[in-house]
C-alpha cells in the first residue's frame, strides 16, 4: 500500500464539526475558530522507545498516541477537535497492522469526537507515530503551569501509578498479566480528562498538568512555573485497589514517578476547590486533594513516614 | 543533550506574531486567529528516504522540511505564521548537528517571520524531523485544486526540474557538482512562493498546487480534483539556463517528474491573466503560461514534438 493508498484509505467521509473546512486531500487543511483559542501540541511515539510489540497491539499504539495528545488538551482546559498524523512505516509493517493503528485511533477520536483533517505518510526504519492535534478554549481559560498561588489546593483525578505498573507487567513474564487486564488497559487504553477539564471552566482560574512523566515531575513542573513551593502527603496520593493488591518492590516509583497516567495533577484557591469536587462527580471521576501550595523557593517536598522531604523529578525522594 | 535540554535551548525569546499566545513550555501553545481561518499541514522528512549526509548538511535538513510546510501554505494561499517541530534523534548525531538544523530552521523562519511554537525531542534509530506549520488566510480566499475550470490559463513561477538535476549532480560523482551552484542550491534551499500567493488574494478564484511531486503530477491532480482536461506545452515549459547548459538524457524526467521545485502550478481564467503576471512581477517572480484546462476527462495531456500525448503522474508519456 502505497502513500496515497493508505491516506485514501483512512480519510474520513463527513467531519465531525463544522469548524473543517477542507479536510484531507489537499496542500493543507483549513478550519475556522473565530470565537476560541486554538491550542495545538505534537506527540511523537517510536518503536522501541515508547513501545514494543510485546507492550502493545497496533490498535493500542494509535489509541495511545492520540490519548497522550488528547490528554495535553484536557491540561490546558481545551476542547481538542482535530489531528494531523505523520507516519513513516517500516517494510515490516503488514497493511493489516497499518490499518489497525488507524482503527485505534478512529476509536478514541470517536470517543472524544475529533476529526483526522491531514497526514504524511513516508516509509523507513523504525515505526514513528507523530500526532499533532488541535483544540479549542475560551479566551483567557486556559489553564497554564504558571497558575498555582500560594495556599492552593493541590488534587489528582484518579488513581496514580497503574499505567507504569501495567507495563512493568507486560515487560515481565509475570503469568499473572492477564489477570491483571484493568492495569494493563490503564498503560494501554488511558482516558484523558477532557470533561473534567471542560467543566471547570466556570473558574477563573485553576492550574493543571497532565500526569505524562509522574506525579513528582509534574508537581516540579508546576513549583517552578509559579515560583510556590508544593507539599504533598505520600498517604493521600489515590491509588487503585488493583495496584494496592500488586505485591511489588516498586509502587513507590509507580506512584510517584510513573508516566502515562494521563490523570490530571491540578491546583486551585481553597474557596474553589468545592467547584473541583462537583465537575469531578459530574464526570464520574475521583478527585482526591493530595498537598498544598505555599510561598517558597519552586520546589516539591512530600511527607512521608512522618517526616517532610524534598520529592525531585523522576521521583527521586532525598533521604537524609 | 536530553530532551528538556534542546527544547530549553531552541526555545525562542519572543514571538514575531502576536497572535501567538503561549509558545514553548507548558503541556500546549496556543494562538488567537478571530478573523481568518488556520490552514494546517504536516510533512515528514527521513534520513536515507528523503535525504542523506551526500545530499545535505544538517542545516540544509531544517532549512528544507520548513520549505516544504511553508509552500503548502502558498499553495493555499495562505500566510505562514507557526510551526511545531517533532524530532526523531539516533544517538550518532551530535549536539552540534541537532543545533545546525535547527539553525536551518530558525534561518528560513526569520526570512518568513514564522514562529516556532511547540516541539518533541524523542530518541530512534534514523533521523525523522517532522513540521507542523499553521499560516492563516482570509475566509473563502483558500486555493484549491479543484478550482480549475475549463477555458482557464495554466500557469507555473519560476522554473522546472532544478532541484531534480541538483539532487542528481549531489548522488553522483559528477567532478562538476560544485559548478552547479544553483542548481545544488536550489535543492538544498528552495523558495516557497508565498509572497506571490499573497498578491492574488484579490482574485476570486485562482487554483493552486505547489510542486513537490513534479508538474505531471500536480497537473494530475488538478485535472482530477476539478474534472477538467489540462493541455501543457512542452516547449512552454519554463527551464532555466543552468539546467539547459547540463548535458543530461534525464532533462525531460527532471522537467516533468521532478519533485521538490516548490514553484506554484495554478490555473485562472483568461481574464485574471494580467492580474497574475503583475503579481509575478511585484513579487520578482517569473510566470509562464503553460497550457490552458477544457471540459474533459480529468486528464492530462502534453504537446511534444508536433503529438498530443497522455501524460501521467510521475512524468510517464504515453507514447503509442
């Protein structure tokens, strides 16, 4: 299957929102956003590096790039509403696995009700997977690192750490991978935030980030945009009761320092954080206040067995 | 230099539009386009598929992606404004090179007035630079392909098959490589026409192409899209000097076939004519007519010593 093949293949026929102009089949796409911000990230997935066969079918590979992109609307307080795909494909690749990349992405986009409007398709070494997606937020709502202020609530949707847990069982020969299917789809199949995301807009103001690289880089990531120091509580970080029952050396580095939850870590004044409780409940989703913000020097410290440590990136915890 | 480093490091100290509202650092950038409509297109570019170490250095590498993302906004008529960047890096490449092409990059963004909005940096076996470029276009001014109609002039700026020949006389071991300046710059750093596609926004209707697959098979699209017939004269075909000089049995194939030219093939009717020619020449552009479209077939045909002959995407004339 050639380039024109597989684009031919792939291209949509209605889009889901009257914002596309021009989708696929020419030099470029054109949408028109004249009331919101456009909001737009790129995402790139490669063989080896961020998946291997053994880690995931060709379905979950495109399910998983577009929930990464999709997750980066849901943390900025977006809508996201269209993608463009940049695929090179090794000789390898059967067209049936082409074809099941495109079914998982064709499924979270119906899911979340966005349009693939452009793509390149080129063939190489390696599989790269590169999503670049585009969202909508009502001016000046949307939610940026920078937004924490001393004395905010700090809060978590969700469970911490069973993306990572899920895949460090994958990369074992654990037997016990199949009775373990709800970790193994939280690494595989994540659910973005978006309509939590969405329903926050009522506030002026709330800061999130989406949990890609861990609690600990995030929390990091946030101290140093706002120039606040970040407390969090070890015991009250949310943890499945799945993860709980998973007899492993390594759930602290799962919870602090696993990627790819895709949950989001947010922070907002104490007189808000009721509004947070309601849009989590509407959206049938936890949230769980897990620290709080305070004057300080932009960096993240956790208590832990009774004592307050510095918590670094990567979910180093400095013990001394 | 990990990820974070090289983002950190590229990331601009201002943006040239102020359209853009939030750039590198956070989980997305966002822009504000109220009045015109965003024109989006992606295009990859992979070691040993579209270039070699032969063939460019590092900085001809982020030059070229960037051209070919800002001719398709010419090809759109659209004005580029934004890109996003997603990089696949081996570990053989150094420093020093990932910094030469993104000078390539920030060279041809400063001549454009482009900004670099977001970016992955991810490690991989081959070098893959893949662009995202945003550019903007008044509301129903968009150029596209099937806007041909019958009784139209075809027309094409600059010349054909330059690049071709460049990239020919750089893969062989031709001794005059380094005579043929032009033509290896013309490869290497090609000129997107956007200024010239600018200028025709006070046309109603003018269809557009750019041409990175070679004329044969722009014109096949053109002629599909709109469901005319296009005549191209052969002998109208505009060659420059230098690759006339070449003494080369592949001039046709690079005049036809040649891809990566980045010159406009467009089609307007006879009455615009004039209007394209001033334009041509306010922007210090040469334009030719080439042929003209007719009711038809979707086809293509070419003149060529004294026959009428179909023409084929990739250069193919049906000689019976």
């Amino acid at each position: 299957m050639d380039e024109f093949e597989f684009i031919k293949q792939i291209k949509p026929n209605y889009y889901r929102h009257d914002t596309i102009i021009k989708g696929i089949g020419d030099d470029a796409a054109v949408f028109r956003q004249p009331y919101q911000d456009v909001v737009t990230a790129v995402d790139t997935f490669v063989e080896g590096i961020h998946f291997s066969k053994k880690t995931m079918d060709p379905f979950h590979i495109g399910y998983r790039v577009l929930a990464a992109n999709i997750s980066d609307m849901a943390a900025m307080g977006a809508t996201p509403v269209s993608y463009l795909i940049s695929l090179v494909v090794p000789k390898e690749w059967t067209d049936e696995e082409l074809i099941a990349i495109y079914k998982g992405m064709e499924s979270i986009s119906k899911a979340y009700k966005i349009d693939l409007i452009g793509g390149d398709t080129v063939s190489g070494d390696q599989l790269v997977l590169s999503v670049t997606i585009n969202g909508k937020v009502e001016k000046d709502k949307v939610r940026l690192r920078h937004h924490v202020r001393s004395g905010d609530v700090l809060f978590v949707t969700g469970t911490l750490g069973d993306s990572a847990c899920g895949l460090d069982l994958l990369l074992s020969d654990d037997p016990r991978v199949e009775s373990h299917r709800y970790l193994i789809d939280r690494h595989r199949l994540p659910t973005p935030r978006v309509d939590f995301a969405e329903r926050l807009k009522v506030l002026n103001r709330v800061a999130l980030n989406d949990i890609s690289d861990g609690i600990s880089s995030e929390a990091n990531e946030l101290a140093e945009s706002s120039g606040v120091s970040i407390y969090l509580d070890y015991d009250q970080l949310p943890i499945s009761d799945e993860l709980r029952s998973i007899q492993s050396n390594k759930q602290e580095e799962f919870i602090l320092a696993g990627g790819e939850d895709f949950e989001l870590l947010g922070a907002v004044s104490e007189k808000d954080w009721p509004i947070v409780q309601e849009a989590a409940e509407k959206s049938n989703l936890t949230v769980t206040q897990v620290g709080y913000a305070t004057d300080g020097d932009s960096t993240v410290y956790i208590h832990q067995d009774e004592k307050v440590r510095l918590l670094k990136r990567g979910g180093y915890v400095h013990r001394n």
